[in-house]
C-alpha cells in the first residue's frame, strides 16, 4: 500500500518553493521568483496556500521604503517535506 | 490552472532546487583578503618599526583594524542590502566571527592589563585565527580552510618559544596560511 502523496506539495511550483526554503533559514520573495522562474502572482497565489496550511510564515516589512516580504518554513512544513520525500521514496521502489 | 506532475518530476525539482541554493557559499572571500593583507600589513610592520626602535610601533595596529572596521561595516551593509536568502550558514559564520571578535578583545584588553606576555598573547591570537578558520573550512567543505586553521595551531605553540619582538612575524606567517592563500583560492574557486 502506498502512503498518499500530500496534494500540497505535489504541484511543481508549491514543491520548488518548499525545496527551496527547506534549505536556508529565510528567503526574499524575489528569490524565490528569481529561482523557480514563475510569475510573481503565481507564487504569490502558491505562498497563500501554504501559510493558509501552517508549511510556511510570510513577514511583511519594509526596506527603503519598498515592501519586503520574506518566507520560512515552519516545523510543520519540514515534516510535511519530510513525509513527502519518504512518500516518493515507496512510489520510486527506493525503500526496502 | 494547477498542473500535476509525476514522481520522478518531483525528485527533479527538488534537486534542483537544492542545487540552486549551492551556489552562494563561496562569496566571502573579500574579508578573508581585506583582513589578512590588513594583519598582514599591521604585523609587518609592526615589527619592523620594533625593528628600528620607533617607539610607537604599535601604531598601524589601531589605524588599518579601524580603517578594516568601517570598510568591513560598510560593504557588510551594501552585500545585505543585496542578499536576498539567509542561509543556517550564513548565520552561523556571524555569530563565529563576532564571538571571534569578541574574544579577540578580550585578550587584547588582557594582554595590555600587563597580566600577559605578548608571545602568550600573540599565540593565544594566532590559535584564535586557526579556530575561526578551522570551523569555516569545515562548514564550507573547503579544505585550503581546514588546514589554514591546523597549521595556524602549530605556529601558535611554536610562538610560546619564539622571542617576542618574533612572535609578530608569526602572526604575518599565521595570517598568510589561514587567511590570505586560502581566500585566493576561495576567490579563484568562486570565478572559475
């Protein structure tokens, strides 16, 4: 029987994102559009779904009087990457 | 429109995405350089003006680590306007090199106590160095780095022996091996 692969992550854009931040402390929105090469509304639609599921935390600040805003991965988003990987892992036949 | 995609996309976007926060680990090479010719210049001199029984020889010291200390704030503020991803690494190199910082100043402050020789002091500086290198080398798997900060801890206890107006040219030596060649070749590994 295979484990169920999380609907979230299993869309290429939200799994990039979650990829990406799965490997540093913090990123910039720019970023992350800078590196999945997706459009900004795109991203911003994905980032939503994500904070809305407790996988990330979106802050909003300023910087020279631009709006920043920067995403984390939260604990829960790690397990749920986690789970996906060891989700994958069953699908591929990597597991013994 | 969501797209779905299969489970060996999905392994592919991962990596790449893992591969894509690779790159940046090697772009501070530039401090390696501004403090080891910095030292390099402070030491040298330092000791030649020893050398020539200048009696304030000690001056380069307060005049180029001051002038490193603005040019150090400065294009630290111009990179982080720059940076637009923090990485676990790139907070642990802040806080290794503040408490670097820190404990550098302790000594210092000891050693002008006059409760400490300088070559004590002078080593204690030199195995400081080999530490602050040591650890960078390890998180950067760079291994000039690595043994930059091994050598470094052989020339600090060689120094304990030197006579002290010497002990400075061990400080130019440490300097050399733990911070101006592997930054070389952390700026030529970084263009290549």
């Amino acid at each position: 029987m295979f484990k169920q692969l999380d609907p979230l992550l299993h869309q290429q854009l939200r799994l990039q994102i979650v990829s990406l931040l799965m490997n540093v402390e913090k990123a910039e929105f720019n970023y992350l559009a800078e590196k999945t090469g997706a459009t900004k509304g795109n991203i911003s639609v994905q980032l939503t779904k994500l904070k809305d599921a407790g996988y990330i935390e979106i802050h909003k600040s300023f910087r020279n009087n631009y709006p920043l805003t920067t995403c984390n991965i939260t604990p829960k988003g790690i397990e749920a990457f986690e789970n996906y990987v060891a989700a994958l892992k069953d699908y591929i036949g990597e597991k013994k | 429109m969501e797209k779905t995609f299969n489970e060996q996309e999905s392994l592919r976007v991962i990596t790449e995405m893992i591969e894509n926060t690779k790159s940046k680990f090697c772009n501070n090479s530039f401090f390696y350089l501004l403090w080891g010719w910095l030292v390099f210049l402070a030491s040298a001199s330092n000791f030649i003006l020893v050398q020539i029984g200048y009696a304030y020889s000690w001056l380069p010291w307060p005049v180029l680590m001051f002038g490193g200390g603005i040019v150090s704030v400065i294009a630290g503020i111009r990179m982080g306007k720059k940076t637009k991803v923090v990485t676990m690494f790139d907070t642990m190199m802040i806080y290794l090199w503040n408490g670097f910082l820190v404990t550098l100043f302790i000594i210092l402050f000891v050693a002008a106590s006059g409760n400490l020789s300088w070559n004590i002091s002078n080593a204690l500086i030199i195995a400081l160095y080999g530490l602050g290198t040591f650890v960078s080398g390890g998180v950067l798997k760079f291994k000039p780095l690595i043994f930059g900060g091994v050598i470094s801890w052989a020339i600090a206890v060689a120094t304990v022996y030197v006579p002290e107006n010497y002990s400075l040219l061990m400080v130019t030596l440490s300097i050399t091996v733990t911070y101006l060649i592997p930054g070389y070749l952390l700026k030529f590994r970084k263009n290549s």
